[in-house]
C-alpha cells in the first residue's frame, strides 16, 4: 500500500510522515512511536501541523472508503491515525456529534 501517497495527498512529504508509516504497516509499533511522533509534532513550524493533521484525516478517510476490502487492515489504518490525532491535537477533526432527541 501506498502510505506515502495516501497520508501526503500528492503534496509535500513531511519528515512527520516517514514517523507515522511504520505504525500503519506494523501496529504493534505504535506505543513505543507515540511519544517521539508527538515531540516532533509539536516542533512543526508555519502550516506544518495542519499539513499534519490533515495527513491523518486523510488517511481515516481513506479506511472509511476502503473498509471493505480488508475491514482488518483498514481499522488498523484509522485507528493508528485517531489515536496520534487525539494525543496530539486533543479531538478527531472528523469526530461525529451525538444529538440527542430531547
């Protein structure tokens, strides 16, 4: 798969990115890759932390597109590229709201 592509969107190929893929190709990196994604994601200058986090949305929404294909590695993608954006930005851009009947 792509990885690169996908989380770049044709655009610029931040060092960040190079960080991230090894999580989408083997999950099981992803606790000992949290901390050091999130340290240089802090140090990102100008418009390089929304080049980031769109980066991550793009990627969610490539799993939803994808989800039935391979529903096992799709859910690995997203759930990679949730939990960075939690950690770092605080929320899910993509978060969906519950409304309530009331």
């Amino acid at each position: 798969m792509d990885y690169i592509r996908i989380i770049s969107g044709d655009g610029e190929v931040l060092e960040i990115y190079r960080m991230v893929i090894p999580c989408l190709e083997d999950i099981e990196l992803l606790p000992r890759s949290i901390e050091p994604i999130y340290y240089h994601a802090i140090k990102l200058e100008g418009d390089g932390l929304d080049h980031f986090r769109f980066g991550l949305v793009r990627l969610q929404v490539y799993a939803d597109i994808h989800r039935y294909e391979d529903s096992d590695e799709m859910q690995k993608i997203k759930y990679v590229s949730q939990v960075l954006e939690k950690i770092i930005f605080g929320n899910l851009m993509l978060e969906t709201e519950v409304i309530s009947s009331e």
